[in-house]
C-alpha cells in the first residue's frame, strides 16, 4: 500500500490522518496535523531541529516514517505545558533566533525524563544531537543544568 | 517527505517477511530490507536511493532479541544502537557505536542497517571481524550461519531475498581488553576520518579499520606483523602501511597521505596502550 490511513497518538489526541508511504513524521505533523512546532532543518538528521519525543526518547521526526510512528506515543513542543525546561530556557536566555529551541527543549526534556541525575559528560553527548545555528550552546547548558540542579 | 512512492509492510513473523520478499521479487518489484530506514529518507530524498517497496522489518522478534545464551551473545538485527549502548552487553561494542552519529540519530539506526549500509564506514561491523562472530541470515532456502569472515567482504555479501537476522559472538571475547580511537576532521559526531578498533586476546593484538579504505577491514597480514616480536615498532607501523589494501580514501575528510599519517600515529598509540611487547 502506497498510502495508509492511520491512527497517531500526538500530545495525547488521537488522530486519524492518510498519509503516503514516503510521507516523514515531520511532514505529517507539520502539514496534516497543524503542529508547526517541529522545524524543518537540515531534514537528513543533522541538526535536530525537528526533534520530537516518541515513548520517552527523542527522535528526529525528519529520519522517521509516518507509518513507522502507529501505535507509538509522540510528543512535540506543543505538548509540554510550563514545564520546568520551558521555565529555564526563558530565565537563562537560552535562545536567539529561536529556531533551534523546540529541538533542543525536546532533547532537553526526554533527557531529564531519562536521566534526572545525568553529569556533564551525558549532557553533552545528548545535546551533541542538536545544532544552534546563533550558538547559544553555553546558554542552552546552563538552562538544562538549571533544571537538573533543582531535582 | 520523499518525492516517490512505496509499498510499506511491517510483517510480524520472520516467514511472513521472507514470504513478502519472495513475492514481491516474483512480481518485479524493487524492495528494500528497513530497518532504522535513515538511508532510504536520507538519500531517497536527494535521488540515490529509490525503492518500489520496503519491508520494515522491526517488529520481527528475532531481529530484537538481545540476550547471552551458555556460549554466546546473541544481538538482534533491528535493535537500535541506543539500545545496544543501555544494555552494555559488549564493551567494544558500546564504545563504537556511541561514537557513531549522535544520540538521538541512535536511536533510529540499527545495527544491522548500519552494518548493512551503503554509506561505506559500517563501523559497527569492526567489533564482529574482531570478535570472528557469526552472521545468521534468513532467506528463501532457510537460516544460514556463517562466519562473519565468510560473509563480510567489504561488505555483507547478501543475496537477493536475504534479511540479515543476528548476530552471535562467543562470550569468551566480550571481556578481552580493548581500545577503540576514532578521529573525525572535525567537531565530536558524525563521520570519521579514521575509526580503528584493536582488540587483544592472550598476548597478540587484532585490529579493524573503517575511513581508510572505502569499505571497513581486518587483515590478517596486518596483524602478523604487528605481532611480529622480531621486529621494532617502527618497522612493524612502517611495514603494516605497505600491506594495506586500497584504495586509500582521498577526499574532503582528508587525503590519502594524511590518512596514512594519522593511521600510522594512531597504531602506535594502540601498540602502546594495550601494551604489545616490543
Ligand atoms: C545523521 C547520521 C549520521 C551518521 N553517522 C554515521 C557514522 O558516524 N558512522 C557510520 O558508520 N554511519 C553513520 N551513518 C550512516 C548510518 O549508520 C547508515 O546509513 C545505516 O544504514 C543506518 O541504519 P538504519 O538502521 O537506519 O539502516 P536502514 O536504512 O534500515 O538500512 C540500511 C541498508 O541496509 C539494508 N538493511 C537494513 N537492515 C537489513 C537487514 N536486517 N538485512 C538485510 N538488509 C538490511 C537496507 O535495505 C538498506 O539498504 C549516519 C547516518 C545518519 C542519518
Ligand atoms: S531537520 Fe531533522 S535533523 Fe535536521
Ligand atoms: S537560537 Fe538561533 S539557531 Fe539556536
């Protein structure tokens, strides 16, 4: 089958979209489904401005298939609510442009998730997956690390 | 978004995935094994890759099982390199592949998609030539076990209709010490200029090498003289460049030459990690 039509569990919502075969969770998300949150980037998995949290990991929605992500629990930026990297990012001026900062506050997010006591060495090859185009990077550590200080 | 079109099926049994690929060979159709799929939306996107149909093959449970038996450790096709890292089951192993991409790009690729992979480093195969592991492939006329050396000449040489299920490496190997190095041009993920994996089992040293050539290696040449007690450390790094095979890559990570430079500093610096008697 060349097109499908599925069922996505986004931010909690059940949606029911056809997509193409060919069609990119990034694709889908942003065009069908009116979350523009996700940017397009590089869209070959190299700067992680697409990223997006799929059942606790983050995930690169610009490397995965629509049809690959049924049955799977997706969260994109438009899903977290006040949550305490969102707080952070603001306080510790972790952004410029801003185009980077969905991603990185995905990849942020799943890694507080994942390893609330995580040091500097696991920050840093985590936030290796993400590029800052302004070069906020020492911003960006404080906020994260503002974040797992607290906990 | 990829500008054509394919059949996408995610069979739940291995027989059902073997059947699929048999039929759709049947009707002419150009499939593809998918397994993390980063190559087809990568280069599917900028043309060099097309497909008529894809067979994703993750919900195959023998292509996710990750476990030891009595002898050996048996590593799925399909499970991601995060998962291979978190589990920790082969040292070596965990070293090589957090080096490979970035974290969350590992979590999408798979091991044997990048065993499997056209883009040529490969570099999670190094582990298994040095560990002489086993290939167990599933096609048509059944499961095939084979040794990795058997199998793997520059690349996986697979035949049509054939999905690379596992692999198997003997427990013996999984706590011999090692060192895994790998230099990239630049920043600390993505591509390397040279990744070199040296294992040391007894007294005599193995070595594997992705970026030098256009295609991962292990060389037993090689390896006999890097063994070889007669000779200096020198003579040894200096005879070990005249037998490599070729051709040396020469391209935007490096040329040829600087290549054999830092191949040459990063033997000695296993050499005299590892402590090979000289
Ligand atoms: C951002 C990024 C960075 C990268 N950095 C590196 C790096 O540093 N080092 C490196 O070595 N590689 C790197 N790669 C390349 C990557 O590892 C390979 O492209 C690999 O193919 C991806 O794995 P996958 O599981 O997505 O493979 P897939 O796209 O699923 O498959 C790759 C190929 O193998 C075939 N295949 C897959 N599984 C099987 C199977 N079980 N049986 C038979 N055939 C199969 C497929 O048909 C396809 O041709 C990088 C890729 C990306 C996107
Ligand atoms: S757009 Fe997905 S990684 Fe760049
Ligand atoms: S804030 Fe501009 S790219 Fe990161």
């Amino acid at each position: 089958m060349k097109t499908h039509t599925i069922v996505l569990n986004v931010n909690r919502e059940i949606h029911m979209v056809t997509v193409r075969s060919a069609d990119t969770l990034l694709y889908v998300l942003r065009s069908k489904l009116g979350l523009t949150g996700a940017k397009p980037g590089c869209l070959n998995g190299d700067c992680g401005a697409c990223t997006v949290n799929v059942d606790g990991w983050p995930m690169k929605s610009c490397l995965m298939l629509a049809v690959e992500a049924v049955g799977k629990k997706i969260t994109t930026i438009e899903g977290l609510k006040d949550t305490p990297i969102q707080q952070a990012f603001v306080e510790n001026f972790a952004f410029q442009c801003g185009y980077c900062t969905p991603g990185f506050i995905m990849n942020c997010h799943s890694l507080i998730e994942q390893h609330p006591d995580a040091d500097d060495e696991k920050i840093r090859e985590w936030l290796e997956s993400n590029i800052c185009r302004c070069t906020g990077y020492e911003e960006i550590k404080n906020a994260i690390k503002s974040v797992l200080n607290k906990d | 978004m990829l500008s054509f079109d394919f059949d996408y099926y995610k069979p739940v049994t291995l027989k059902e995935a073997v059947q699929l690929l048999e039929t759709l060979e049947q009707q002419e159709k150009k499939t593809m094994v998918f397994s993390g799929g980063t190559e087809l939306i990568t280069l599917g996107r900028i043309d060099l890759s097309i497909t008529e149909a894809v067979i994703d093959i993750k919900d195959i449970q023998e292509c996710r099982v990750m476990g030891l038996n009595e002898k050996n450790l048996v590593l799925g096709s399909a499970l991601s390199l995060t998962k291979i890292e978190k589990a920790n089951l082969f040292p070596l192993l965990t070293k090589v592949s957090s080096e490979i991409a970035d974290h969350t790009a590992r979590g999408k690729i798979t091991l044997g998609g990048n065993i499997c992979a056209k883009i040529f480093y490969r570099e999670a195969v190094l582990p298994f030539l040095l560990t002489d592991s086993q290939v167990i492939i599933a096609g048509a006329k059944g499961i095939k076990v084979l040794s990795i050396h058997d199998i793997f000449h520059e690349e996986l040489q697979l035949e049509k209709g054939d999905i690379l299920l596992q692999l198997e490496t003997e427990k013996s190997f999984l706590g011999s010490p090692f060192l895994c190095i790998k230099r990239r041009q630049q920043w600390n993920s993505g591509y390397p200029l040279i990744t070199i994996c040296a294992l040391k089992v007894g007294n005599e040293i193995r070595v594997a090498i992705s970026g030098f050539c256009p295609f991962p290696f292990r060389s037993k040449v090689v390896e006999e003289i890097l063994n070889n007690d007669r000779l200096s450390l020198e003579e040894r790094i200096n005879t070990v460049i005249e037998v490599l095979p070729g051709p040396i890559l020469n391209d935007v990570e490096g040329s040829s030459k600087y290549r054999v430079f830092v191949l040459k500093n990063l033997l000695r610096e296993i050499m005299m990690s590892l402590k090979v008697e000289v």
